[in-house]
C-alpha cells in the first residue's frame, strides 16, 4: 500500500486532528519529546502535567530544580532517573548557547538543526524529528514503534527496516506539507494506541482490516 493511500485512509477514519502534539510552549514539546523515550503519552501527560502545576517548564527551571526532585516530578513517565539527567542536560545547552530562548535554537536551517539535537547526549533520531517537527514546526517526518509496526505488519517494508530507510520511504511517498506530516504521524499514534497494538491487536475493528496480511496470517490471534 501506497503511503499516501494508507494517510487517506485513517485520515477519512480519525477525522480533522491537526498538529497531533499538545503544547503551550515550543520547549514543553523538547521537554515531552524526552519523557516520551520508552514510554506513553497518557504516563507523559501525567508528568508534565506536575511540571506545569509547579511552574516548572523553561530551560531555566529545569536546570535549577534539585536533580532528586525533578525525578519525583516526572516519575510518572517511567526511566526518571535516565530522564532527568537528560532534561537537565538539554536545558544547560539551550541556557549555555541560546541563552534559555529555545526558538532561536529552532530558527536555523533543518538540516543544521538535526545535526545539532543529534550531538546533544539522550537524543536520538525520534526525539531529534519529534521535537523538529512539533517544536520548530519544520517538515521533518517522525517514525516511531508503531510506524515499523502498522508498516511491517501491512507487508509494506521488512520489520528490521532501519529508521532512515523507512523515514525515506514514507517521505518518498507523500506530500512534503507540515500538516500532513504532522497528521500523518498522528494517525499512526492513534492506530497503534487503539487497534495495532503489540499484543492483542483489535484487527477486527482496524480500519486497515481488508488491506491486512497480518490479519489473514494471524486470525486466531486477533
């Protein structure tokens, strides 16, 4: 299946989503693109919900809240004490060389901009493209579990795929539009969550159903 046929589809499915990331601020999308790493968004949501409550959501506050309390803060998340290092560690690099103003981070050029997030300790290639593509709001397409997941199991690419590869595959395949970026990433989170899920996948209410081979390989399972 096409990507662009498979964005049609959920998009006819999910409706209008829009930019799927939640965000007050261009840093809480840096500071839920890190708590993310390994976990879910509802045990995100939690965590910078405790953030917000104590006003504790610029580069600035990050770096000043004692090391032990921000873990409790963002233990919801799941990985705190990996977690915390992080986002102290990303905040003394926008303090130390954007002076706390995330966007002038974000002003430059895409491609200078991956490289940079990639050189930073804790972020890799899903957190550099979630928090350039939620954050600095530039046409950078996110692959993610549940990408390799919908597409391996759609027989589309092999299941050991390497995130660039299947990145280029999809880019190669649909508009390079921001919005339709950002949906489309949206649309795979929301499939994943609510039918294609790892174990006890829900096939037989799956929008994809009549495209799949992984029902028809696995019906007993579905």
């Amino acid at each position: 299946m096409n990507s662009f046929k498979l964005y049609s589809i959920l998009k006819e499915y999910f409706g209008e989503i829009g930019t799927w990331w939640p965000k007050d601020t261009s840093f809480e999308v840096v500071v839920g693109a890190v708590l993310t790493q390994q976990s879910n968004w509802a045990n995100v949501e939690k965590a910078l919900n405790n953030l917000k409550k104590i006003s504790i959501l610029t580069p600035k506050d990050i770096v000043m809240v004692p090391l032990d309390d921000l873990k409790k803060i963002i233990k919801p998340s799941g990985f705190y004490n990996q977690k915390s290092k992080r986002l102290k560690e990303m905040s003394e690099y926008i303090l130390e060389f954007y002076g706390g103003d995330v966007k002038l981070l974000f002003d430059k050029d895409k491609k200078l901009l991956r490289e940079e997030l990639l050189k930073i300790k804790g972020v890799g290639k899903e957190t550099a493209d979630s928090i350039i593509l939620y954050g600095a709001e530039k046409k950078e397409f996110v692959v993610d579990t549940y990408t390799k997941r919908i597409y391996s199991r759609l027989k589309i690419v092999e299941q050991k795929i390497t995130y660039e590869d299947l990145k280029n595959h999809i880019i190669n395949e649909i508009p390079e539009d921001l919005i339709i970026y950002q949906e489309f990433h949206g649309y795979i989170v929301l499939l994943g969550k609510n039918f294609c899920k790892k174990n006890n996948p829900k096939c037989g209410q799956c929008p994809l159903n009549p495209k799949c081979d992984y029902l028809k390989d696995n019906i007993s399972l579905c």
